[in-house]
C-alpha cells in the first residue's frame, strides 16, 4: 500500500497531510475528473443541438466524434417522415472519413498540413460510382469545404442518400465533432442542401459560442483536505 501511494504522491494524485500522515486528493485527480465532466458536458450539448435540427428538420440526424483520427458515429435520431434513409450507421462504428459529409466537414476543418497527411494515409475505398477516390482530388474538395461552411456526402456513401454536415470545434479550433443532417435524394434537391446547409452552420457556431463560454469556467483545488470548485475565468489567472 505504501508503494502504490507513494506512486500516486509522484503523480500528483495525492498529497500527503504532514499533520496526520494522511493523504488528500491532488490535482491530477481534478484535472481527471474535469476533463470527464466536460467531455459529457460537450458531447450532450452537441447532441442536444443535433436533436434540435431533427426536429426541426424531420430528417435523419446523426452525431459523430473525432479523435486520435478517428470518426465514430454517437448519437443517431430517426426521421419522422414515412419515406426515410435506411442508413448502415450503427452506434460505435467508424465513419469513413473521405465519403461522407460527417468525415469530410472534419477534415476541412483540420490545420492544413494535418489534413494532407492524414489523407495521404488514408485508405479511399470506393462505395458508390459518386466516392471521391484521389487524394488531390478529395484535398481540394475539402478546400472548398472550408470556405462554404458545410460538407455534402452526394450518394458518396450510400446510394441515394445526401448528407450535409458540419464540423464542431472546440476552444482551439480543434475538430471535435460533427452533425450531420441524411435525407433521401428525391427530397434533397439543391435549393435543400443549401438551406439546411446554413442551417447546419448557424446552430453549429451558436454551439461553439457556448462551448467557448463554458470553457472559460475551470475547477478550483481548495487549501483544505476537500475538494474546493469554484467558477473562474481562464483569462484572470494571475
């Protein structure tokens, strides 16, 4: 026992009490546990406004995180309308990154240099007649992403699907997540992509003004053997 909380003390999880020669938590132990309550708090604001455009839109809505290059579908809210996408969107799966609008909107919405690489590494299956398979090709599809606000999967995916989707990011500018909006094509044609398209960007950069409000509150370690949180500014630190 002695050994693990002399590790533990080496890690800053705990900090010994010279009075009593016991042990209180340390700030690892609050960096931890906030880093695990804001994750949640994150994920369930981004499905609280990808849920918000489903109702509103009576479509299939999907949400999706990104990390360590990865995709994965999270969330998932049925259309209400009788004639709907019968998708192959299973919670937990990966997202293939260069034919959907999900994958697509996050990797326009990574650093350059990032993006090249990572699509050079990737694997471009096809799976429709539609699939962008060339590198360069995809480079320069996410370019014009970038600068439009929104990516469109047009039966890149799944045939006879269109997906619009928008990329969430964090207080970096860092890609987190994305939403993305599925309809049928016989009911999605252009002037739709783009009205739920701007749809998609105002709901996504409202979001992030919260995420960027929220990121400024932080947990506070107090002077006493307890866990003291208290809300305070990221900028007045000193």
């Amino acid at each position: 026992m002695h050994r693990i909380l002399s590790v533990l003390e080496t890690e800053g999880y705990v900090v010994r009490i010279p009075e009593s020669g016991g042990y209180r938590l340390g700030l690892s132990v609050i960096q931890l546990a906030e880093g695990v309550l804001r994750g949640d708090f994150v994920l369930e604001s981004v499905i609280s406004a990808a849920d918000e455009i489903a109702r509103e839109s009576e479509e299939t809505v999907h949400v999706a995180t990104f990390r360590d290059g990865e995709c994965r579908y999270v969330h998932k809210r049925e259309s209400s309308q009788s004639l709907r996408v019968s998708m192959s969107s299973a919670l937990g799966s990966v997202v293939p990154l260069h034919c959907t609008a999900l994958g697509k909107s996050i990797l326009s919405t990574i650093e350059r240099d990032d993006r090249h690489r990572l699509i050079s590494e990737l694997p471009l299956p096809r799976r429709t007649d539609h699939t962008i398979t060339d590198a360069d090709t995809l480079l320069h599809e996410c370019e014009y992403i970038a600068q439009r606000g929104y990516a469109v999967d047009d039966e890149e995916n799944e045939q006879g699907i269109r997906c619009i989707a928008v990329a969430v990011r964090n207080h970096l500018q860092e890609p987190i997540a994305a939403i993305s909006i599925s309809v049928p094509t016989v009911r999605c044609p252009p002037e739709a992509v783009v009205k739920w398209g701007s749809r998609l960007v105002e709901q996504v950069r409202h979001l992030e003004g919260l995420l960027r409000l929220s990121s400024s509150q932080k947990f506070d370690v107090g002077e006493s053997n307890g866990i003291d949180i208290k809300e305070q500014s990221l900028y007045n630190d000193s």
